[in-house]
C-alpha cells in the first residue's frame, strides 16, 4: 500500500520556516488559465477524476494520469485539506463485452479481473488509493433518476428503447473544448445513428442486445451510455457543484463535454470549479492508445524498469505537456533514482553510527541556508500548477550537497585520526573548518529535507533503500540481457586482462557492457558496478 504523505519529524527547517505556502494556482481548462484555487468548503477539496475501463490491462498513458492526479492529491493532502477522491471504474462497456465474448467469460468476471490488475499497477506506482472507487454497475438506479430528470426537462428523448441527449436543446453545448458544432464526429465508442435528431446527439441509454448485460429501466432494459456514468456518480458522492474534475485531455472532447451538458440539463447549479486535464504519454510523437496498438502496458514497462523510475519519468514532464516515451528517457530516469537512493543509503549508513550520540550543534549556515531555499523553492513550484520538472531539478543541489558533506567528513576522520596517533592536533586550524559534528548535524537536515519531499510526491520507496537499490541493480541486469553470474564472470575476466597487461581486452569489456546500461567501477576493494545511463 502506497504511504500517505507527511512531514519527515526531523525536518528542521520546514518547522522551523513559519510562512504559509504560496496560493495554490491550478489550470482551469474551462477557463484556459491558471486561477487561484479555493475551494468551496474551507480545509475540503472534492476531486472526481475519470477511471479506466478494465478489459484489459492499463497502459502508460492510464499510468500518467493517474500519477499526475495522485500528484496533486498528495500535495493538497500535505497543504492540510481533507480531499475527498472519487475515481470510478467503467465496468460496462462495448469493449468489454466485446472482450468477454471473446474470451467465453462473463462481463463481471472479465472487469473485476482487470480492475484487480489496475489496483496492483497503482500499488506499484505508490498511488494512494482515492477516498471512493465506485463501480458503474453499482450505481444503475442513480443513473436512471438521472436521465429521467434530463427528460422531463426536455433535454432529452427516447426511441425504441434508446435515450438520446439533445444537443440542440442546450445551448451551452461545447463551451468547455470550444469545439463547434459542425466539428462534431462519431466518436470512438459513438456508431453513427440515423435515428437521431441532430448527428450530435449521444446516447444516455442503450437499448439491450441480444447476449448483452441489461438492467430494467423506464424505457426497456438496457444499459447507460459512455457519458452518463460520471455524471451521475461524481452528484451522488459530491454533490452538484464540487471543486476538481480531471482526466486526460483525450477526455475533454466528447467526454467531459457531455458529462457537463448531461449534469448543467438536469440541475442547472450543477458546476465543477476548476477542469483539470493531464497530457498525452507519446510514441514517435503520436498519442499512445490501444486503438492504435502502439502502446506500452505498465506491465510492460515495469518488467524492466523499477516503478519508482517509471513515476520519476512521467513527473519529468509538467503534468499539461504530452510525455514522449523513449527508452533513453526511461533510461534517464532510472538512472537518476538509483543516485537518489544511492545518495541517501550512504547517508543512512554513516549517520547510522552517529544518530545515539546527542549532538547538539547547530546546522552550518550554507546547508541551513540551501535547505530553506530548497524548502521555499518547492512550494513555490509546486504552488504554481505543480511544476513537477523544477521539483525534482531542485533535489540536485541537496543531493549534491550531501555527497559533498559525506566526502568531506570521510576526509575529515582519516585526517584526525592520522593526527591523533601522530599526536599533532592541531586546535586552532580545527576551530577555523567543519569539525566531524557539523557534518553530522548537515547530513541529518539534508537528509530529513530530502526524504520530506520526496515522501510528499509519493517518491520515497515502500522497502528499505538497500532494498530497492537491488531491485534497480536486477531491472538494469534485465535490460542488459545477464545474470548477475555472467556478469561477475565478466568482470573477472577483465580483471584477468588487467593483470596481464591486455588493456584493450579490459578496456573493451568495460565499454561493451557501458552500452549495456552497467558501469564498472575499481575500487581498493575491488571491481564493483551499478547501473548507469547506456552509453552509445
């Protein structure tokens, strides 16, 4: 289960910085601008975001989403508001009866699996579940109220056993894409009718079919249409009027169009405050869909790289923009985790002697200092639309700094333990530089700074960094095609060559399997590796 947010009880500096965080700003797409957000009840936020359709399993753009929105939950959440989160599942649908007839299995049995299998993804990818995860068979009669209030408001009509939204009859159609009428095309889920008063006019309810799920209704059974689920589910658990609605922006046009008209049609109070709409996941610059068989399943990608680095790849890229998959991106990403972690398990293995100690010194001026602009820094970005990019660009510096502070602590020892058995201390010149504990002392804030924002964007892994350092080490051994044995043998090999004087055999070792993700590095230990970015 993915840890909630909260605040490392070591951070200094975050407790110690009383200003309040910067206004929150969000994009509103309704608006096309970024607006203040504030939300309807004070300390509350109520957010609906649009689920999956589970006939199969989800793919990477499935898993920006909901990285990008589980982003935003996690910092309102860490902002002190109590966030009501409702994501549905879309457990009837074409595509999934179409899948389960093919698959001989029931509609129920085919979506509860792969429901299953896209909480497990989410598990993955430390996305905290939402406060609500309804089902739309579960919610049958509160879309049928629904409809039924939409006709007897004139807004819709019905034939032969299907109900059809009027476009005509409301005028404030297509004011969230901005679209015109004209542009309007069956969609993906939409067969053209001819029965229909306007080609525009998409259906609330689906007559039955032969061999289909169905449900009684006013108008014969049947089933609800694409659009009128999230209506009618978002009203029942938040109300009318509520303060975020988001989804990809695939979703703007016809989806969260319709679902505007079907809600502002049957109460004319009916508003979402701010329309949030996270970019496309790319590949070779056109948007990833499992309509075009061009995508990758989280499945897919996590076989070889670790959740953690797949998260740090999608919130490389400001959750508006469209993503560009790649392997070197993903590549990039892996790569700069496992310094993170890195980082941080050195940290905890020095500190891990020093921690009982009591010491009590102050934090040295340049890291106090770096930390408060750190902090600063991070609720700036993400206050602002969540700048997610100049987030993780930040922890450099702190990274930077601990490694530095690490290093010099190393030097440090050896230099007064070389003094003492010399019996040459020498106080004054001590008095001037860092003393073993100021370095303590800036590697325990850094520290606490570093694992508070990382916590915060849901980045800080569920096992111990030990752990998930040799989970990176056997994802980039996946990737390179080796075992952990092939390649000990490799590097004993080379170790031969070395030895003999063939520099250009060791040589070509090292750069062969430097292109395959894996650098070797020797130290007086011996040969050790880590993963590294292939070099080409």
């Amino acid at each position: 289960m993915a840890e909630e947010p909260k605040a490392t009880p070591s951070t200094t500096v975050a407790e110690e910085a009383q200003e309040a965080p910067p206004q929150l700003e969000l994009f509103n797409s309704m608006t096309k601008t970024k607006e203040p957000f504030q939300p309807l009840v004070e300390g509350k936020v109520a957010m609906y975001v649009c689920g999956v359709t589970p006939y199969d399993f989800s793919h990477i753009g499935h898993a920006r989403a909901y990285v990008a929105f589980d982003v935003l939950y996690r910092y309102l959440k860490f902002l002190g508001y109590e966030v009501e989160y409702v994501r549905n599942f879309t457990d009837i649908d074409d595509k999934i009866i179409k899948r389960a007839n093919e698959r001989g299995e029931t509609v129920t049995s085919l979506s509860s699996r792969f429901i299953n299998e896209f909480l497990l993804d989410m598990t993955e990818l430390q996305c905290l579940p939402p406060t609500r995860e309804p089902r739309v068979t579960d919610h049958i009669e509160h879309i049928i109220e629904l409809i039924t209030k939409i006709m007897e408001n004139g807004k819709a009509y019905a034939m032969e056993g299907d109900v059809y939204f009027s476009v005509d009859s409301f005028p404030e159609y297509l004011s969230l894409s901005g679209r015109k009428l004209d542009q309007n095309q069956a969609g993906a889920r939409v067969a053209f009718d001819t029965r229909k008063r306007n080609p525009a006019d998409f259906a609330l309810w689906k007559a039955a079919k032969e061999g289909e799920p169905f449900w009684d209704s006013p108008w014969g059974r049947g089933r609800p249409g694409w659009h009128i689920e999230c209506s009618a589910m978002s009203a029942h658990y938040l109300g009318h009027v509520f303060d975020i609605h988001g989804g990809g922006k695939d979703l703007i046009f016809p989806h969260h169009e319709n679902e505007l008209a079907q809600s502002r049609a049957a109460y004319p109070e009916s508003e979402v405050k701010c329309w949030m709409h996270n970019g496309f996941v790319n590949k070779d610059d056109k948007k990833m869909a499992k309509s075009d068989n061009n995508f990758f399943t989280i499945r897919d990608i996590i076989a070889l790289y670790h959740p953690m680095a797949l998260r740090f790849f999608l919130m490389r890229t400001h959750y508006r923009s469209d993503v560009n998959h790649s392997d070197k991106a993903l590549e990039i990403a892996s790569d700069r985790v496992y310094y993170i972690y890195q980082t941080l398990y050195d940290c905890e293995e020095v500190l891990a002697i020093y921690r009982e100690e009591g010491i009590s010194v102050p934090v040295p001026a340049e890291e106090q200092k770096m930390i408060e602009d750190h902090h600063t820094n991070f609720l700036d970005d993400m206050s602002d639309d969540l700048k997610t990019t100049d987030v993780l660009d930040g922890f450099m510096n702190l990274l930077k700094a601990i490694n530095s502070n690490l290093t010099d602590l190393k030097k440090l020892q050896k230099k007064l333990e070389q003094q003492s058995k010399k019996k040459q201390q020498q106080k004054k010149q001590q008095q001037s530089q860092k003393q073993p504990a100021d370095h303590i002392e800036a590697l325990i804030a850094l520290e606490a700074e570093l694992k508070d924002k990382l916590s915060i964007l849901g980045l800080m892994p569920p096992s111990s960094l030990a752990e998930v350092l040799k989970q990176l080490k056997e994802k980039a051994l996946t990737r390179a095609g080796l075992t952990e044995e092939e390649l000990q043998e490799l590097i004993e090999q080379r170790n031969v060559a070395r030895k003999n004087k063939q520099f250009e055999v060791s040589d070509g070792i090292r750069r062969n399997l430097a292109t395959k993700g894996i650098a070797l590095m020797d130290e007086p230990t011996g040969t050790v590796w880590r993963p590294c970015e292939p070099e080409s």
